[in-house]
C-alpha cells in the first residue's frame, strides 16, 4: 500500500533532519496497514466460509426432513418430528440469511461454533436412517457439526454472523481498500 503521510522534516544547515527514520517510519506504518487489511479480508473470509458451511447443512437438513415427509411409511410420531424439524430447518436458514434481535439475544448459543456444531450434530442424529438419502444426510449434517465444534477451539474464531452482514462487511472492505489505493483485494 502507498498511503503517503505528509511530513514536515525540520532543517538545519547541514540539511534535513531524521529524513531516513521519517521514511523507516512511514514504510513501517504502511507494513502495518496491510497486515491489518489482510487479517480483516481473512476474518471476514472465515465468516463467509462458516456461512457456507452452515448454509449446506441446514439446507441438506431441511430437504432430508421433506424427504422423510413425503414417505408414506412414517409412523404420527415420525411425521410429527420432521414437520417440527422441517420448520425448524426454514427458520435457520431464515437466521442465517437475515439477523433476527430476539433470536440473538434469547438463543445466543446459534451464534457461536460450540453451539451451532452440537446442534447440527443433535439435528443430525435426529433425522439419520439406516437407508437412502437420510443416511447421506445425518451424515453430512454430524460431520459438519463436529468441524464447527473442532473449529471453535481455535484462536480468534469469532461469533457467527449472518450472511447479509457479512457481505456488508465484505462491500466495505473493498471499498476501503479501493480509496486506499490498494492494487488488488487478494494481494499478497
């Protein structure tokens, strides 16, 4: 990055003062710019990577509960449980898409990895099979739970955010890189 900072050198008669540090300090300064820039664009790539994530499973969720109320073979009490939990697949994909204050502040435990992976492994468990798409399912449903629980013991995993917001943040980014006068979003 070249950001230029304007600096006033003072002058005596052999000529300008601490011209080198002036300019050591300024390549520092623009050296901490862009590994500032570069740990932003990663965090916000890491959101929008565990919105992917949480997307496919809550999708693959909800189609296996659709599949599972569509065979007639159910007992009441398994068309019962995947109406509820069909409901439920829409309302977080609902959640993951557009931020909803109550949801936040009563169930706060849908906006952390710990949380979202044992509740897609719970979800999981819930509608696994012994046969079809369901098995493929549960399946993928657990997988992805335990790699959002295992990720969650990282350093510096943040909050789950929604997808709008994330985009937001993405479209801001670019934009400050853009008056910044970066050369590209994925420099290195």
């Amino acid at each position: 990055m070249t950001s230029r900072l304007d600096v006033t050198l003072a002058t005596n008669s052999d000529g300008p003062i601490a011209s080198t540090a002036t300019e050591d300090h300024v390549r520092l300064l623009e050296m901490q710019h862009e590994a500032l820039a570069k740990l932003e664009r990663y965090r916000i790539l890491q959101s929008l990577s565990t919105n992917i994530v949480n997307l496919l499973a809550t999708a693959v969720f909800t189609i296996a509960t659709i599949v599972s109320l569509a065979t007639i073979n159910d007992s009441f009490t398994d068309i019962l449980v995947n109406v509820y939990a069909s409901v439920l697949g829409f309302a977080m994909l609902v959640i993951e898409i557009k931020p909803i204050a109550s949801v936040a502040e009563y169930v706060l435990f849908l906006y952390t990895l710990k949380g979202r992976g044992l509740l897609f492994v719970f979800l999981g468990c819930i509608i696994i099979k012994t046969e079809g798409f369901n098995l493929f399912a549960g399946i993928f449903v657990i997988s992805m739970g335990l790699v959002l629980f295992l990720t969650a013991f990282a350093r510096h995993v943040p909050f789950i955010t929604d997808v709008s917001t994330n985009y937001r943040m993405w479209n801001e980014a670019v934009a400050r890189q853009r008056r910044g006068g970066a050369a590209a979003l994925f420099a290195t």
